[in-house]
C-alpha cells in the first residue's frame, strides 16, 4: 500500500513508502537453529561482569484484540500453572549457567500479553525466584491492562508484590475507539483503574494511547484525539506514550484486511503526532522518545533490546548480549516440553556484528530519543561516525541534506523536520523486523533459517 495513495490506506510494511524501503536496505537479518550447548556458550560468554536487564514474557490474553502484533495465547488456568513452573525452571538454569558472572540486574521488566492477569502474588513468587538467582536490587515494572486494575484490591497486592511501575493500556477514553480495536475494557475500567493507580502511589506511572484507529472518519477522530490527550492529562501519569495502530498481516483481523474492509487516515499521521505534542508540551511534559513524553523518569526495555545485554525469559522472548540474539519459542506447549527436559527453550539464533551493534545503536539514539552524542558513541565503539555501515551512512547523508538531521554542540541530532519523518522511520523498523519475526516464528516453531 502506498503511503496516503494506494486503495487500501492501511499502516501495514509498506504503508512508509522510502523509509519502509531503507528499512528493507539496512536490516537483512537472518536467524538459525542453534544447539543447546552453543546456546549456553554464547548466554555465558555473552554475560560477563557487566550491568544487564531481565525481560519476561507472559504470553497470555483473556482475548485477542483486533490488530494485536503481539505473541500470545488464551488465558487458561492449566496452562498458566505449567508456564509458572517452567519459568521458574529458566530462572533456575540461566542463573545457573550465570552464577560466577558478576552480571548485576539493573531493570526488570514484564510485558505481554497481559501480565495483569494472574494474582499479583505469582509476581512476587518469581521476584523471590530471581533473587535467588541473580544479584538484583531493582523492583518490577509490569505491563497491565484496565480490566484486571479497576479492581482496588488487586492494585494494592501488586505494589506487596514488588510491581513499582506500571504502564497501563489505556488506548482511549472513547467507547468507539476501544471497540474498534476489539479490546475488553470500558471507558469507566480506565477511569476506576487510573483512580487506583493514584491512590495507591507507583513510583512510574505510563499510560498507553492508540491513534490510527481503524474505520473512524478522520475529523471525528483526530477530535477524539485531542479529547483523549486532554483527559489523560488529568491524571497524575508519568509518562504517556503513543502509537499509531499498526497492522500486520497475521493480526486476528486479517479478514477484515483481505476484503478491504479496514481503513486508516494514514495521510494524516503527522497531524496525530503534532497535536499530541502540542497538548503533551503544554502540560508540562517533555519528549523522551519520538512517542513517549514524560515528565520524570522513564518505562522502557527498549534501550536493552536493541543494545543489549538483556536476558530474555518465557516464550516468545527476545534476549540479547550485544553480539548474540535469540528468541525463545513462540509456543507455550514446546516451552515447557523443552524445560521439562532441563533444556533452554531457545528456537533460533543469530550474530550480530559490530556494524550492525552500531546502526541499532544510530537508529535507537537518533529516531527515537532525537540525538547520538559522539563522545558517548566514541566511548562505546572506540571510534567515531566513520564506523557507521556504508547503508546506513548513505541514508543519513541524504537525510542531512534534506535538512532531517544536523550535527549541533557534537551531537548528531533530528531537526523540527526530521521529527515526523523519524516517527515514520520507527515504525516501517517495528513492521519490518519485530512484527515479522513473531508472524514466522509463531507459524513455524523450530525452523532451520528465518529470514526477515
Ligand atoms: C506490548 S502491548 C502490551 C500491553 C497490553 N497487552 C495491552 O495491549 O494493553 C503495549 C502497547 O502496544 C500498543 N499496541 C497494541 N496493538 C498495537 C498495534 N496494532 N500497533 C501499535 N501498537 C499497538 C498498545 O498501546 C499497548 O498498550
Ligand atoms: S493488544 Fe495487548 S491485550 Fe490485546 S491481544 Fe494483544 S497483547 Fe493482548
């Protein structure tokens, strides 16, 4: 589809026309099937006297919304039981694997799925299990959804179990928009749950809103929008984040998608953008990321996941040592087969060489939080920009010229213009490498080579 022309305007691979190509040009990646004994090589190779991050899936949802991305299943109890014994088996063999590493914890994150889920005393069972097996004095941030905190008591059991921030899945404060993304709560879910968030007292708080909403005319929503952001300023949040309603191929409303049936305002993305950060600004709020803007501290793994070293635990997750990738199996079933036998439950894996290191580090630095700044680029590589691979190099040349990027007070940083491009850059990079590896991963379990 091409950006705000073709038939069906929809955000899908192909909706970022240039960048959705440079996306294509600089990250032809390629994942093996690796052993076991390897894979505990590099884990343990890769992790050594250094400061790394824990992210943890939990691949459960009551439902699946319309045009979710994500690697999940159906909540199920029996299920659920046999997840919690594998996970804490995973603890147990890569703090294992780890144990005379000298690795330190330095964020905890769990994301989903829906985490919210389970009683919150399951969190505090797997805080107790990775204390064991790691050095940690950090607490846990958690994905929830509305539904699961409009109830007070639970909200008060997850701060007892260690949960210190949490980022909300609000989406909208409008009936029509939360409908049209297939999602189970109600308008008067988020108002309880915001209300016990406050009153409970996290120390991070992040709200998530969705814009793109499929089939709503774009007067009428980019009105909603304004009203969202205006509603969710009231609350005492941290940090709000947003995200345009991206669609991939494998996502529950496919159909829908094959007949046409789905639309989106794709020619007024930046308009979404630019009133979100007007309202944001006003308010007080400052601009973390290209979609994130807070007004103290930060939730996000991001940083981890593309530079790395992040342990990756629970199926479908993603670790990363800085030279090493590899994803967990995307099924629930073969991840407790897999520890059941005392083995990792790794599916595939892959190098990653030290050009690439540098363009995930340019890409994360200069897309998302807006500068690279070259002593700290130097300290990292032992070089200056001259390290950056010729691909990447050649796009931001071009970017220089257009006057997107500039180099300032020995930074490398996005311009006023460069802003709405670099949301469109973010996204193409999201579709193009992450929600393709879920699509191939979750229809082929163990594959030999995945290429995306
Ligand atoms: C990893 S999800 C998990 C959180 C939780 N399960 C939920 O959906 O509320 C984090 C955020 O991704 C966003 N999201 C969901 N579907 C999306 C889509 N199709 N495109 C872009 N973002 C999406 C939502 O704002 C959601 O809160
Ligand atoms: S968008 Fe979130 S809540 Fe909805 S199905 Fe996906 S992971 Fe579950």
């Amino acid at each position: 589809m091409i950006y705000g022309r073709g038939k069906t305007k929809i955000l899908d691979e192909n909706a970022f026309g240039i960048w959705s190509k440079i996306m294509d040009h600089i990250f032809k990646i390629t994942f093996n099937a690796v052993g076991e004994e390897e894979h505990r090589r590099k884990i343990s190779e890769g992790f050594r006297n250094v400061n790394a991050g824990i992210y943890i899936h939990f691949p459960f949802c009551r439902s699946f919304c319309l045009y979710c991305p994500y690697y999940r299943e159906i909540w199920d109890e029996n299920k659920f039981s046999k997840y919690r014994n594998a996970l804490i088996k995973e603890i147990q063999i890569i703090g294992n694997i780890l144990e005379n590493s000298d690795v330190k914890i330095v964020d905890i994150h769990i994301g989903g799925g829906t985490p919210s889920i389970p009683n919150p005393s399951f969190w505090k069972d797997i805080m107790e299990e990775l204390k064991e097996n790691f050095n940690i004095n950090v607490n846990l941030g958690i994905e929830a959804n509305p539904e699961d905190l409009a109830d007070e008591e639970k909200t008060v059991k997850l701060l007892d179990s260690e949960v210190t921030e949490l980022s909300i899945g609000v989406q909208s404060f409008h009936r029509t928009h939360l409908k049209a993304l297939g999602r189970r709560h109600s308008v008067e879910d988020v108002e309880k749950t915001l209300k016990n968030i406050e009153e409970v007292g996290f120390k991070h708080v992040n709200m998530d809103l969705m814009y793109m909403i499929p089939n709503i005319p774009y007067e009428k929503q980019l009105d909603n929008w304004r009203e969202d952001l205006e509603r969710a300023v009231q609350y005492k949040v941290q940090q709000i984040t947003i995200y345009p309603t991206l669609i991939t191929r494998h996502c529950p409303a496919r159909n829908l998608i094959k007949n046409g049936r789905v639309t989106q305002p794709v020619q007024f993305l930046d308009q979404f953008l630019i009133e979100a950060r007007r309202i944001l600004e006003r308010e007080g709020y400052k601009r973390i990321r290209i979609y994130s803007w807070s007004r103290g501290g930060e939730y996000a793994t991001v940083n981890l996941e593309m530079i790395g070293p992040l342990l990756a635990l629970g199926p479908g997750a993603m670790g990363f040592t800085g030279s090493y990738e590899w994803v967990n199996v995307h099924s629930i079933d073969e991840y407790v087969k897999r520890l059941s036998k005392g083995e990792l439950p790794v599916s595939v894996s892959r190098k990653v060489n030290l050009g690439e290191r540098i363009a995930r580090y340019v890409i994360d630095r200069l897309f998302t939080s807006g500068e690279v700044k070259i002593e700290e680029f130097q300290r990292i590589f032992g070089g200056g920009l001259e390290l950056i691979p010729k691909g990447l190099n050649r796009s931001l040349s071009l970017m220089k010229l257009l006057k997107f990027i500039k180099f300032e007070n020995n930074c490398l940083k996005l311009t006023e213009r460069g802003f709405k491009k670099a949301n469109r850059l973010i996204w193409a990079f999201v579709l193009k490498v992450p929600c393709r590896l879920v699509e191939k991963l979750t229809i082929e379990h163990y594959p030999e080579k995945v290429e995306i």
